[in-house]
C-alpha cells in the first residue's frame, strides 16, 4: 500500500514539473517612443547694402577738376609770388609774374615763372644764384593766384572776365556776375571750355542746378567761357 502511494506522488511530482517547464514568460510591451515633430528653423533675412548713389553735381566735378590750390599750381602772369633768400634781405622780395611770365630780380635778371610750381622756380633761382652767393637758400611762396581766368558772357548783370583764384563752380561763377537779366534763357547755359586743344561745349541747365543735386555744377578751369543766352 504504502508502495502504490509513494508511486503516485512521484508521478504527480513530474507532470507539475512538466507543466512549469512549459510556461513561457510575458514581456510587457514596449511603450511606443513618440515621434518628435522636426521643426524647421525660420531662414535668416539676407543682409543687402543699398546700391551706392551716382555721384553728380558739383561732387563729381571736385573729382575730376583740378585744384587750384596745393604745390602743385603752375603760376602765371599776374600771380603775386614772395622769393626769400636766407640771410639776405636784398634778394627777399615780393615779386609780381609780368604778362611775360618773367619776374626780375638783382644779380640774375629775368627768370621764367610761368609754368613752374613754387619749388621748381625756388630751384632755378638757386641754381642762378650760385654763381654770386655760395650755397644759397631760396624758397618761394604764391601770395595770390591772379593768372587762372574765366569769362562770363550774354544775359547778366556784370559779364566779364573773372580771376580764378579759388575753386569756383558755375553757380558761384553765376552769383558773382550779378545774376540773370530777366531775358536770360536759364535752361540754355552753356560751358565753353578748351580741353586738349579742342572747343567742348556742355550744356547746363539752372533750375537742375538748384533743384537736382547741383547736376550740372561744373567746377570752373581757367580759361572757361560761361554762356547766357
């Protein structure tokens, strides 16, 4: 008896062990991994620098003409110039340029100034004087600028001829012979002008002059005719 029950209970014991062995474990879902919107940044503004603007007028005429002032200048007639020679108050003088070109001065005569800078006649001067004085210093300075011309024509108050000592524009130039007579034709001006041996004409408006940036304001150059029809 007590052999049959000890049979059973192995017999229990193996399928209980069996039926463990079957069990499979249950992993709990995942939880889904959400998907994060992609969010597109907002494009930088382009930086765009404005076009520069065209320069007219009167600013484009100071970038071309000349200047009248500087080391640079080529005296003429008329012009006033100061000669100095150091430690001699006989040879230091204020001297006028004759319609020659020529200026007289003691010991070497005439000496040629049309055409030369301050310090190219202060070195023709020195070089003359070097026969008289040893080693003599001479400089040279423009007092007044009296050579430069321009001539102003037709429907104005004061037309003539003008010393260019300074630089002038054609509205300046315009102020100083008085102003318009009232039949003047303001929008028919015209700028004579000698440039490489050739007559140019340009043509100027008055109301552009005040009222469009100054297009048109020409700096003058000696020699120049303005024209008021």
């Amino acid at each position: 008896m007590v052999k049959v029950l000890w049979a059973v209970a192995c017999l229990l014991a193996v399928v209980l062990a069996a039926g463990c062995s079957n069990k499979q474990t249950v992993k709990p879902d995942a939880l889904p991994i959400e998907e994060m919107p992609i969010v597109e940044a907002p494009a930088q503004p382009t930086s765009v620098s404005p076009p520069e603007a065209p320069i007219k007028g009167a600013e484009a005429a100071a970038v071309v003409e000349p200047s009248l002032s500087g080391p640079q200048y080529k005296m003429g007639p008329e012009d006033v110039i100061k000669v100095s020679v150091w430690e001699n108050k006989d040879l230091t003088l204020d001297l006028t340029v004759r319609p020659d070109g020529k200026i007289s001065m003691p010991l070497i005569q005439d000496v040629t100034a049309e055409g030369a800078t301050a310090a190219e006649l202060a070195a023709l001067i020195q070089r003359n004087l070097t026969a008289f004085i040893k080693d003599p210093q001479v400089s040279v300075i423009v007092l007044q600028v009296n050579a430069p011309k321009y001539f102003v024509i037709g429907n104005l108050a004061k037309p003539g001829t003008y010393s260019l000592r300074s630089e002038t524009s054609i509205l300046q130039a315009l102020a100083l012979a008085g102003g318009f007579t009232q039949f003047a034709s303001t929008r028919s001006i015209k700028l004579i002008r000698n440039a490489k041996g050739k007559q140019e004409v340009r043509k100027v408006n008055y109301n552009k002059l005040i009222d469009e940036g100054g297009e048109g304001n020409y700096l003058l150059r000696s020699g120049d005719t303005i024209m008021v029809p």
